[in-house]
C-alpha cells in the first residue's frame, strides 16, 4: 500500500486537531509543515515528530516527497494557493469555507480536474459522530420522511476553552479576507454544510441577519443575530438555521465556547444531538422521539475532536484505497453557494436561489 506523504500549511491552534488524524497510521505520514512563522512551525514540527519545516510555500510545493496539502489559512488565501497546489501535482484538504466567491470556487475545481488531483473540503461537522448516526437513522426511515430541520448556534464563556488572542481572530472581522462575518459565513459554514449532507440540496433561501459588538471596547461586530430559512428541492422539506451572540452565557467546552444543537423532525418521529463543540443542555448528545417515547441513542465517540479526526481518515482512506471524499470540489461549491445566498437575502432584503448565485 502506497504511504501518503502530508505537509500542514498553517500551523495555528486548530492544527493540532488536523495532526490527530494521523497519529498511529502505517498508510499516511505528516513529513512536513509551513507556515510563515519560523518558530511557531518549528514547534509544531517537534511536537508532531516532523523533520521538514518550511516557511515559503512554493518551495513546499517543489518538495516531490509531498503528495497531500492540508491547506489551513486564512479564507482569503485559500483559491490561490489550493490551484498552485493542483498545478504543483499535489492533492488538496483545504479548509472551509471552501473559496470567497462561486468563480474562486470553480477556478479551484477546474485546477484539480485539470492536474487529476483530489480536491475536497476539510469540514468536520459532518463528520461528526452524533451527526453520522444522525443521517444513517434518516437514511433508514427512523423518522419517517424528514420535513424540518433546525439547527441552532450560539456563543459563549468557558473557563476551561481554548484562550484565543485577538491578533489570531482578528482576519475575521476584515471582508477582504473573511469574505463574510465570523459567525454565519465562518463557522456558520459547518451549519450550512451539516444542512445540506442532512437535507439534501437547496432550492431557495431568505435570511436576516443583525449585527452585535464583539468587544465592547472595539468597532468590531459580529454578525449576529441572524435567522436563515430556507426550502430544499426535495419535496415537503424545510429548514432553519439561527444565530445567537451571547457572549455572558457560561459553557462547558475544552475548545470553543459555542453552542451548536439540530433538530430533524419527520412524521414519524423527531432526532435530537444536543452538543458538539460544547456541553451545553443537560441532555444525551443523541436523542429520537417516536412513539411517545424519547429514548437516548447511544454513540461511542461525541468529543469534538472525534470529528477532525475522521474527517481526516476518510480522505486519507480515499486517496491510498480509491474512492470520492464525501465533501468534493462540487460539494463544497453547492454549500459555498448556499452561504452566500443567504447574505446575498438578507443584504438585498429579497428570496434567493442558491443555484443562481454564480460570482
């Protein structure tokens, strides 16, 4: 079996959840890391047992001994340096959101195609393990046929979260790089992912979104908050995304204080995962009510991390077995398009259909 050689490019803190998915595999091997920050990518590299550290991506790129780029940057960066990875001859993982625009998007598909390089989009919701058990009971008719789907966001404080600096996050609040608010187009593109791999593709959408001061001290805002719904091309099949910045609400997490829950009710029954990123309802991560009965689901894995770590096995499955990474280049395009249907509703106060939304 072929050994897959990886570079990680970027090295800050959700690196470390990238790295995990490597540990212990006799089919794939990180052999190199870069990021502009000499230091900083060596101390990854010690910490992870790598020997090459790069600071200039090019020359990454010219290393024949990388066959997979793990692509995690700043959104901004990500079309550029995803078709020179492609043209480079290198697989790529890049991190969402996939691209700014619809047009970034299909210049990075059309590289991958053009160097018949694998592509996909890094995006662990999905794969996470509440959420899988979730699809497989709606693919099965546990609930019947699915007609609602709510998902729910919110933020918080934790004593015991990661301590994020300002200068680490702060990209996020500048258009240019972001390409949108660090709530409903950053993270909210793991919601918007998770929408479509439950749901189906999307017909239409409307959304409104408000704005909250994220540091009291600082002209920056959140983009919160906001209530996106929106109808799928599947018959009879409706869903509701919603944002809260509530910034005072105490949670439990070891990562990001944020609160994320989903709801998929059908005529037969209703499924609930009550967390992932953090502990938040007293309530078993995985629920179904059917039959006048709620009974709790049982799933082995429900930290975070879990989900890093078998999103990061399922491409390196794909790429030394054969097969298609669940979250392609078309994929990936398809959510991107949904995300800025909503921003495209609620800037121009008007319905919006994803297929249509093409720059």
């Amino acid at each position: 079996m072929p050994l897959l050689r990886v570079a990680i490019v970027g090295c800050g803190r959700i690196a470390d959840l990238h790295e995990l998915g490597y540990r212990g595999r006799e089919d794939a091997r990180l052999v190199a890391v870069c990021d502009t920050r000499q230091n900083l990518a060596q101390a990854k590299a010690k910490s992870w047992g790598v020997n090459k550290v790069y600071t200039d991506y090019s020359r990454l790129l010219d290393d024949p001994e990388v066959d997979l780029v793990e692509l995690l940057v700043p959104h901004h960066l990500h079309a550029a340096m995803t078709v020179a990875a492609c043209k480079a001859g290198k697989h790529v993982s890049v991190q969402k959101p996939m691209a700014l625009t619809v047009a970034e998007a299909d210049r990075m598909i059309a590289a991958a195609a053009e160097a018949k390089v694998v592509l996909r989009v890094y995006e662990n919701f999905v794969f996470y393990p509440p959420h899988v058990v979730a699809k497989q009971m709606i693919e099965a008719g546990e609930i019947g046929e699915p007609q609602m789907i709510r998902l729910h966001v919110s933020t918080g404080k934790s004593k015991t979260a990661w301590k994020v600096p300002l200068r680490a996050w702060l990209w996020r609040f500048q258009q240019e790089k972001a390409g949108g608010g660090p709530l409903v187009f950053d993270h909210g593109y793991h919601l918007f992912s998770l929408a479509h791999t439950l749901g189906g593709d999307v017909e239409r959408v409307v959304a409104w979104l408000d704005r909250s001061k994220a540091i009291p001290v600082l002209p920056l805002y959140v983009d919160a908050p906001a209530t996106i719904m929106f109808q799928y091309k599947a018959a009879r099949r409706y869903g509701l995304l919603d944002f809260a910045h509530t910034p005072n609400m105490v949670m439990d997490s070891i990562y990001y204080a944020d609160d994320d829950r989903v709801e998929v009710i059908g005529d037969k029954g209703i499924i609930f995962v009550n967390r992932c990123t953090a502990r938040t309802v007293d309530l078993p991560p995985l629920m179904l009510f059917k039959d006048g009965k709620t009974t709790p689901i049982p799933v082995e894995r429900v930290e975070w991390h879990d989900s890093f770590i078998d999103c990061t096995r399922d491409l390196i499955e794909v790429l030394t077995r054969g097969g298609h990474p669940r979250l392609d280049g078309a994929t990936g395009r398809a959510v991107l398009q949904f995300a800025l249907a909503a921003h495209i509703s609620a800037r121009e106060r008007r319905e919006v259909r994803p297929d249509e939304v093409r720059e």
